[in-house]
C-alpha cells in the first residue's frame, strides 16, 4: 500500500504538470487515449480544467472490444471531453495480421499509417499534447520526463504521471471510481491492438506484452517518437 503522503505527492505534481500545459497550450492540445488506466485518470484530471478538454483516439480497427467499450464509458462519464477519433488507413495491412508477424517492417508500416501518422494530422495546428507515460511501464521508458520536447515536430509533450508507480495508479482510479478496461482482469497490462498483444506474466514489464514475436530490445508503436532498430 502506498503511504498517503507520498501518494498526494504524485497527484499535486500531475496536477501541476497539466495546469503548466493548460498555460502554455489552452485549447491547442490533445490528450493521447488508448484505453488504459493512465488515459482515464488524465481525462478525469483534464475534464474541468481545460476549456476544451480534448481526447485523441486512433481507430485502427484492429482494438478489443473492451477498449471500445472503455472510450464509450469514457466519454459517458465525461461528456464535456471533445473527442477526435481516426479511422484506419490501410485495410489491406489490417486484414493481414499474419504479415505483421512475420516482417518487423510491415508491423512498423501498420502501426506507422494506423497510429503514428494519424497522431501527425492531428497534431498539425497543436501546441503540443498529453501522454500517460510512466517510466514504470519498462527499461526503454525510464528516461521518461514529465515535459519533453518532441523531435523534429517540435511540440510538447506532458507526461504528468511519469514518476507515478502501479499502486498510485491503482489507488487514484479506485478512489476516484473511474471506469477501466476489463482486459486488465485477464491479464493484459499494456493493451494495444489485439493481434498484437497478450497477457504478461507477473516478472515481466508492462510491455513484454507487445509484439512478443520481435527481437529488437526497443519496441514501441511511433506514435512517441521511438527509434527502431533496423
């Protein structure tokens, strides 16, 4: 259990965090959503206090229907959110799971025009946007700041939960009584699109789960800015 101290620690520094981004960004900003805990606790935190909360979702058409049903409960519980929501731009590459599993360039080219460059179009005319990032989530994500400058687009990145571990997570979301995405009861702890992701087991990170089949160290989807290896 989290002491309490240390718990309200973590939630006063989100909060600043977003207040430094409502400053500096107003109504030009995005909140990143992919239906995870992080995503619902920062539409929880932004829902009042951005003029117009506004939440990113990329359709890839490849999500679980929880993570569906979790933006639905979502935008229910907060109907002041402004939501923008891609549809998928490549359904040849959709249709063809198979091929994503067995060329790591063609994984990167589904989640490149599905995910990464529909979070570009968006971002055209932003100041900058909002992530859920921890550094808790893996290796490759515990250089993670709480503000970032993204290269070479130049826009800002929040992470206002970057320092924050799974029991604050757990606690903020019970306390608050957020809805969550019904995966996390099966098992999965970073949910992306179905065919490319699993149920973690509890010694690996939050990532093992994605793309199990690569052998590259670094893996991530683009849309913040990770090299892959070639």
């Amino acid at each position: 259990m989290i002491d309490s101290n240390v718990y309200n620690s973590f939630v006063q520094e989100a909060m600043l965090i977003l207040a430094k981004a409502k400053m500096e960004l107003g109504e030009s900003h995005i909140l990143a959503f992919s239906g995870q805990y992080e995503g619902v606790i920062l539409a929880d935190m932004i829902a009042d206090l951005f003029p117009v909360p506004t939440i990113f979702f990329a359709d890839t058409g490849r999500h679980f229907e929880e993570t569906y049903q979790i933006l639905h409960d979502v935008i229910a519980r907060f109907p002041q959110l402004y939501l923008i929501c891609t549809s998928p731009a490549s359904t040849v590459i959709l249709t063809r799971p198979y091929h994503m599993k067995t060329s790591e360039a063609g994984r990167d080219a589904c989640c490149d025009r599905n995910k990464a460059a529909p979070l570009q179009r968006v971002l055209i005319g932003k100041k900058g946007w909002l992530t859920g990032l921890r550094r808790s989530h893996s290796t490759s994500r515990n250089c993670t700041d709480l503000i970032e400058q993204n290269k070479p687009e130049g826009k800002t990145k929040y992470n206002p939960l970057a320092d924050w571990p799974d029991e604050a997570v757990m606690r903020y979301t019970a306390e608050h009584r957020l809805p969550c995405n019904m995966l996390y009861l099966k098992g999965y702890r970073s949910i992306g699109c179905a065919p490319c992701t699993r149920p973690t087991f509890e010694w690996e990170d939050h990532l093992a789960g994605k793309w199990w089949w690569e052998t590259r160290k670094e893996k991530g989807c683009g849309m913040h800015g990770e090299e892959k290896e070639k």
